[in-house]
C-alpha cells in the first residue's frame, strides 16, 4: 500500500461515522406482536387509519343536554330537565339510534352520560355531575336534574376526529417503540408492527495474552475485560451479541475467526492487535478474510488506530485493546453505526455544552476524549474530568458519566471553558434497551 493510500485512510470521527453508515442500509425488518416491540425500531411509516376519537364521545360524567335549553339558567333559576335514559362508555350503535328514536324525548330532556360513552347527535353539550341538582323521579316519571347556568356548545364532548383525522403520519419509520409509541399503535387496534431486526454482532477479543474470567489467572496474563465491555454496550444498544472466547495473535487463525464471524453477523469486533506492533494481525487478517479497509486510522486520542472494514453488507471494526482507547471507539464510532442499522433515524451522538471545572493542559495534535462527571446545576452543566484518567485505567469507567471533547491544539482547554461532552451509553439510555 502506498503512502498516499495510507494517508486516505486518515479520516476524522465525523468522516469516520460517514464511511461507516453510507455503504451500509440498515438490517432487515421483521413483523413482531406488538408486545414485543419495545425498544425496537418501526421500519415503516405509521399513518392513522381512522379519525380519533372514531366516534363523538362524553369527555366527562354527566349529562348531555341540548345547549339552547340553557340559556335562561342562573343563580335561583334553575332549568328544570327530565332525564330519559343512561349511557356508559361501550354502549352500541343501536341505543343511540333508540335514545333519538323511539323515546319520548323534547327540548327539556337530558341523558345521564359517562366519560367515553357515545353522545348522541341531538345533544351538543355535556354538564359536570358536579354542578348538577339531582332530584329523583316519582310514581314512574323519570328524575329530574336542575341546572343554573347556561353551557356552550361542544363543551365536555370530543368530536369524531378532534384528536386525529384518517391518514395523518403520526409515527415516522426511524422511531424506537416505546411506551408513547406503544399507546398510539394499540389505540389504533395494531396487534403487530414492523420493525428493524436486532443488529447480529460477534465480538473476537485478540490477544495472547487474555484469559476468560472465572480461570485462575496464570502468570503475565490479564482476563478479557474489553470483549465484556463491548459485549454489555452493544446489549445496552439492542443488538443481539455473540462474544467468542479470546483468539491468539495469529494471523491465520484470526482470519479463519473473522470469516466465520462474518458468515454469522451483521457487524464483527475485534479488540486489541490493531496497532503497529509485529504482533499486531487485525488489518492483515482483515485482507485474508476478504473484507476492504474504510479507514485504518482516526483523528482522535485516546484510540488513533481504530479502523474499521467492510465486506459486502458486514461491518468489522477494529478497536485498540487499551481499555480507555477501546471505550472511546465504541462510543464515538460503534454506536452510532450499530444505531444506524437498527434503523434509527437519530443515530449520530447527541453532544451537550459544559463548562470545565478544572484545566486540562496537555496539548494534543488530535481532539481528545476525556472521560469525566458531569453534574447539573442551576441549568449548567459541569464537567470535571477525572484526575487520573490513564489511557489503561480501567477504575475510571465506574466513576465517569460523560466524555468530554477538547479541541486539537497546544494548549488544552482552561477551566470555565465551554466544551462538548456526550453523557455515556448508561447514562443516556437510562439503563437496558432491550
């Protein structure tokens, strides 16, 4: 590979996210009960069938009368109205029929009414219980309400179609079911929707020296913590994880691995074995197993040498085993392709403002990306970057909330500054998405 090929491989965290998504769509759909369809994402536009309210209903119990009998009501002259008959919310399409039909009904009848029932079209307001004097019906005459204040029109009723009318977007595709998405499709008798499937992933932990945690722990040896961490990010995400026990460094057992992966998964992930060291195979086994550079190197520190490759519709993203530098990838560059794939149509990081409580001077010719703790107050956030955040310090990933961005350059950022942060995967999902 020659210089200048190299050198385009060099791409920033923005160019980084564009290559990753452009040459991918997202992964199939797949129709679901409506059940379990939390947390995923809806593949198709969602228009309302039909108006809502389907049908002219009672927003309140009471009692429906016709307005115009009101409008001599007041303070000591109550009018006075018979009331004919009952309605609940479910009743059918033939007491409505019957309660404007066959009863003996005149200007000065009313019908007692509960909140949802159907309000038939002879009445056009509805009056609280509340302001309503009840006086009970004598040697068979029906009882009698009184009522001392006039009502207007449609007051307490939800005309056909007030919320909604038929054929109106209401959900676009892109949106992840939750419980508000969840009322709107069961109010319009969806049982079933049609969403993305869950985003196949296999994570391959590299390394010679890695063991599986819950062995004993030989000598010079440390357990795969970054394959768990990748591991229980991307559950975070919704997507469907396979983690394989850690592979040698060698190139052709780390190709065979890649293939196999890649026959099975959406998207492969590699840690560790992606630097520039004689050991390091991820990028050359890459080639073996058949899959194309999108970039070898990204402009950010920690984890410069995250790449990442493609092969038809699978994804391989190449992340540092460096603890620090492996988290950094799979929050700036891993989320938001996974995101992507599983339909999303707001995949990219959502980046806040926050004022730095301490000084960060260490100069770096790449933005860097400190893990630190954001805190709200009085409607500011403060960012305080932790004091002993080493690349390899795998203590700070239980302390930090947020990844804050200092600008390139040779003079870091000053406290008070205003900089960019991202509040961490746990913290912006406000737990499992399933």
């Amino acid at each position: 590979m020659t210089t200048l090929q190299k050198q385009q491989l060099v791409v920033s965290v923005e160019e980084a996210i564009r290559h990753l998504c452009e040459g991918v769509s997202p992964v199939r759909t797949e129709k679901l009960p409506l059940e379990d369809c939390v947390g995923r994402v809806l593949a198709e536009d969602f228009l309302t069938p039909f108006p809502m309210p389907p049908f002219r209903r009672a927003a309140m119990d009471g009692y429906a009368v016709r307005s115009q009998t009101l409008l001599g009501a007041g303070p000591g002259s109550e009018v006075m109205l018979n009331v004919i008959a009952e309605v609940k919310a479910g009743a059918s399409k033939e007491w409505a029929q019957e309660c404007t039909g066959s009863l003996s009904i005149n200007d000065r009848d009313a019908v007692r009414i509960f909140t949802g029932a159907p309000v038939p079209h002879r009445y056009d307001t509805v009056v609280m219980q509340e302001v309503v004097t009840s006086i009970n019906g004598e040697d068979g005459k029906p009882p009698r309400i009184g009522i001392d204040r006039p009502h207007p029109v449609g007051r307490h009723i939800a005309e056909a179609g007030e919320d909604l009318a038929p054929g109106k977007l209401i959900l676009v595709k892109g949106t992840i079911i939750g419980a508000k998405e969840m009322a709107v499709l069961a109010s319009y008798g969806q049982a079933e929707a049609v969403v993305h499937a869950k985003p196949r992933i296999v994570v391959l932990p590299v390394g010679d020296e890695l063991q599986e945690p819950g062995t004993a722990l030989s000598a010079n040896r440390i357990y795969d913590a970054n394959g768990l961490v990748v591991y229980a990010l991307l559950k975070q995400l919704g997507a469907h994880v396979i983690r394989r026990k850690p592979v040698p460094d060698h190139p052709a057992i780390l190709a065979k691995e890649i293939r196999l992966a890649s026959e099975q998964a959406d998207v492969v992930i590699t840690t560790g074995g992606i630097s520039v060291g004689d050991h390091d195979y991820v990028e050359r086994s890459a080639a073996s197993a058949g899959f194309e550079p999108l970039f070898t190197k990204v402009l950010m520190r920690p984890g410069t040498p995250t790449s990442a490759f493609k092969k038809g519709d699978c994804l391989l993203f190449g992340l540092s085993g460096n603890p620090s530098a492996c988290y950094s990838g799979l929050e700036l560059l891993v989320k938001p392709a996974v995101q992507w794939l599983k339909g999303m149509k707001n995949y990219r990081n959502q980046w806040l403002k926050g004022k730095l409580e301490d000084s960060v001077g260490k100069p770096c010719p790449y933005p860097r990306y400190i893990r630190s703790i954001a805190t709200m107050e009085l409607g500011i956030w403060r960012i305080t970057p932790l004091p002993n955040d080493k690349s390899g310090n795998i203590a700070a990933f239980a302390e930090a909330n947020a990844m804050a961005v200092i600008p390139a350059g040779g003079r870091g950022a000053a406290k008070g500054e205003i900089v960019s942060f991202l509040l961490l995967t746990h913290m912006a999902n406000g737990g499992l998405t399933l």
